[in-house]
C-alpha cells in the first residue's frame, strides 16, 4: 500500500491584467505583501485573445505573469484565488478607474509537471479544491516544453507565454536540486 506524502512546494504564479498600467502595478504590490518578492516578471503583452472582459474591464488589455519568489505548497491556491478576488474587489471599491472591474488577477502554480490555474467557474475538466474554488491543469510539461490541452486558454497558447512559464520552470527545478540534499 502506498503511503501519503507531503507534497513538493510550488512556485506561486499571477496572471495580471488591466487596461491601467498602474493597477497592474498597484495589483503587484499587494500581492508582494502577501507572497513575499517578484522574482520574475514577464512583458506586458496585449490581451486581445477574447472579448469576454470587455463590458466589465474595457478595452486595450494588458496582461503579464509574475512570479513568486518564495515556494509555497499547492493546498494553499484556493484560499490565494479567494484572496486575489477581494483584491480585486478592493481597488474596484477604490472608485479609482471608469471600468466596473479595473484589474484581473488570475493566481496559479508551476510544479515540474504542470502549470494550474485557479477560477471559481466549474467544468468537467476542473477538480473542486474547497471554498467555492477549481483548479484546472492548463499546461502539462512533456518532451522539454508546456503543452496545452484542447480546453487551455489562447493567451496560455502563445508561445512568448510558454517560453516564459518555461524559463520559470528551469529556474524552479534548479532551486529544488541545490534543495534536497
């Protein structure tokens, strides 16, 4: 019989969007206080792949990942997405921008074999965490590369995004080798 074991930590990944450089940056901000560094960041890069946002955030997206310094373990993404939901609930209540929702912010995690996303939508391909919230696998890494699935996103397609999430990855895998004894 197999025995439980406690999981591998995981690298803490943020997809931010916005039409308002500074709410991209004011997002990065509050996120740092509660996940510790930025370690990597990716280009901005036009978020033109749907119009599903544009009645709630407007036009002329940005989006860009941010990745956490500090590892954390995987049984903590539900309670990080309820998080990232307030926060966007808090700089909407700021009265700030003319948009109903300034700021996206879409939290997940990088482990060697997968990249996965947390979202509060259900679907046959999602697995229920708790606390109102799923978890799907958007990418899995096979043959040196993230590959998507037939249900990832297209901005998650784009090969600038995989290559980042990869490079990511590489970084990850090193800081578990010099990790384990």
């Amino acid at each position: 019989m197999a025995e439980a074991r406690p999981p591998v930590p995981v690298l803490l990944v943020a997809a931010v969007f916005s039409r308002h450089a500074d709410a991209l940056c004011w997002a990065r901000g509050r996120l740092e206080e509660a996940y510790g560094p930025v370690e990597r960041v990716s280009t901005p890069f036009v978020f033109n792949q749907t119009d599903y946002y544009a009645a709630a955030m407007g036009t002329d997206l940005r989006k860009q990942f941010l990745v956490f310094r500090d590892l954390l373990l995987p049984d903590r993404l539900a309670a990080i997405k309820l998080h990232a939901n307030a926060l966007e609930q808090e700089l909407a209540g700021a009265d700030r921008y003319p948009e109903e929702r300034p700021v996206n912010i879409d939290p997940g995690y990088l482990n060697l074999g997968k990249f996965v996303l947390a979202t509060t939508k259900d679907q046959a391909h999602r697995v229920y965490l708790g606390q109102g919230v799923y978890a799907e696998v958007t990418l899995r890494f096979q043959a040196g590369a993230f590959v998507p699935w037939p249900w990832t996103y297209a901005d998650y397609r784009q090969p600038a995004v995989l290559e980042f999430l990869r490079d990511a990855r590489a970084s990850y895998h090193d800081r578990l080798r010099t990790a384990r004894p």
